[in-house]
C-alpha cells in the first residue's frame, strides 16, 4: 500500500515539495541576511544611526520576505485543492475503488495508508513552513513590529502548532468533499471555494477565544494610539477613552480636547493634562500560546470530524 500510495500521489508530493524547498530556502536567507544586518541593534526608539543605515539596506528582503509569506498562507489550500480533492473524488469517477476494495487489502487499511500518509507529510510540510516562517520573521523584531500574536495575516502561519493542524484540516476537507462529490473537477473547484471561506471564519471567531481583559490607563500606561494591534503588550481589541466625567469618547473627540493640532490622537502628556483615560480592551501577550493550542485543536477536532465521516462512508459503502 505505502508503494501504490506513493506510485498514485508522487507528482503532486514531488511538486510541492520542489515549490517548499524554494520557499523554505528563501526564508533561511532572509532570516540569516536579517540577523547579520541587525546584530546589536535596539528598537527603533534608541536605535544608533548605523542601525537605521543597517535597517535600509535589509528593507527590501524584508518586504520580499513578508510579501512571500503572505503568499505562502496559500500552500494549505494548495494541499486540499490538488491532494485532498482528489484522492478518493478520481478512484470513484473512474471507478477503480472497485478494483481496490476486490483486493486483499482491507477497506479500513486502504484508506488509513492513503490518507494516513498524506496527512502525516502535510503535518511536516505545514510544521517546518509555519516555524520558518516565525524564524524568519523574528530575526527583524528589532526593528520591525513582527509579533504574530494579533496580526491576522500571519497568526495562523507562524508557528509550527496551527500550520501543521490547518494543512491537515485542509487535506481531510479536500478529501471528504471529493467524497461527497464524486467528480474530481468540482470537488476541486468547491474546494477552492470553501476553504478560504473556512479560514475567514476562523479569523473572525479568533478574538473570541477567551475574554479581552479591559484596562483603564493614563499617560504613562497608555497603549500607543494609533498603533498596530499587535503591540508588545498583547493584542489590542479596541481603544476609546474617558473623560473625568466617566463618559467614553472616540478617538477624534478625546484628540478634540487635547487641541493639538499635530496629533488625532491623544497623547500621554494630553492624557496627564486633561484627566483622560484610556480604556483599552486586550488580549495579554501570554495568551499567545493559548490562543495557538485553542485554534489548533479547533483544527484538529474538525480534522477528527471530516476523518470519521470518511471512514464510515467509505468503509460501509456497497459497491
């Protein structure tokens, strides 16, 4: 089995990867370029001039290497599309399951071969990329806001916990849908449709694992506003503030009253002034790793899900 496995799914495996090792490759030397470039160097805050003229010379990898990740959030897509799709969608258009269930071989040990080594070398593939990916990344965290944890385009690629789970929900969901389907091209064209579909909706359920903490701040504790979400701090859900009075204001309205024309925003020395505070709601950057397991095991029970039905269609299918 593990030979027929391999003789009916090496081009896709050779395929992609030829494309990972190219990618992985790319991200080795943005990493090493990254780290040799900014040895030494503090943030941006306290950064000596010849940081900034090291920052300069590595921008351009680093936006090449962002630019490549983000593309590479495609690859578990890449898996559900052209090696979950069609891996039982083809053996029953084509009608070959019947030859294949005729044989010696069980039903239950066909199926666990097929799929069992399809996911563990999705698991690999999506753990090695998500960990290079972090790697990569993490080597320009001197200079560059690089955190994950609140950065939607990279929280489920970063990491070798979520990729490894998301590439092998991917390949089980392109498998059960070519199940349900039967036709190899649309189990492939519903696939493409459905699984950026699945991972939006994770995206818009991920702040909602846990409860956002909510914190009064003045000046000196203030979150940086406007600023991006994920701040050293944690991730930051929202930002409004209050007035002495205790009545929330936007943005615009608490900048109003500070009246300094070269911000929109209140500062920390507005906010010392003027008795405002910042309420700020936010998940703490050690619940990073919590955030990681719960979405991660989200992944990997609708995995078990899709991995039962499978199994119990195909093994008591008649025919």
């Amino acid at each position: 089995m593990l030979w027929l496995t391999w003789r009916q799914h090496r081009w896709p495996l050779i395929t992609v990867a030829a494309i990972l090792t190219v990618y992985w490759t790319f991200l080795v030397y943005a990493g090493l370029t990254g780290r040799q470039a900014l040895a030494g160097c503090p943030s941006w805050q306290v950064a000596p001039d010849w940081c900034f003229d090291a920052s300069r010379s590595v921008h351009g990898i680093y936006t090449r290497m962002n630019e490549a990740a983000w593309y590479g959030r495609l690859l578990p897509l890449v898996i559900g599309v052209f090696w979950g799709a069609p891996l039982l969608a083809r053996e029953l258009e084509q009608g070959t399951h019947r030859l294949a269930f005729t044989q010696s071989v069980t039903r239950r040990r066909w199926l666990a071969v097929k799929i069992g080594v399809l996911a563990g070398v999705a698991a690999l593939f999506g753990a090695v990329t998500g960990a290079l990916v972090a790697w990569a990344r993490g080597q320009y965290a001197q200079m560059y806001a690089t955190r994950p944890f609140g950065d939607q385009e990279f929280f489920a690629s970063s990491g070798a916990v979520i990729p490894a789970a998301m590439w092998v929900a991917a390949l089980l969901a392109g498998v059960m849908i070519g199940l349900l389907l039967r036709r190899t091209v649309a189990a492939m064209a519903v696939t493409l449709i459905l699984l950026p579909l699945a991972a939006g909706g994770l995206g818009l359920i991920r702040p909602h694992y846990l409860p956002p903490v909510e914190r009064l701040a003045d000046g000196a504790q203030m979150f940086f506003d406007p600023g991006a979400p994920n701040q050293e701090q944690g991730w930051v859900l929202a930002i409004s503030y209050l007035d002495p009075a205790g009545r929330e204001l936007d943005r615009e309205a608490a900048g109003a009253i500070c009246a300094d024309p070269s911000n929109t925003y209140p500062t920390a020395e507005c906010l010392d002034r003027t008795g405002l505070r910042q309420r700020a709601l936010y998940h703490p950057a050690d619940r990073y790793p919590w955030f990681q397991l719960i979405e991660a095991g989200l992944l990997l029970a609708a995995s078990a899900a899709m991995a039962l039905t499978v199994w119990w269609r195909v093994v008591h299918r008649r025919g």
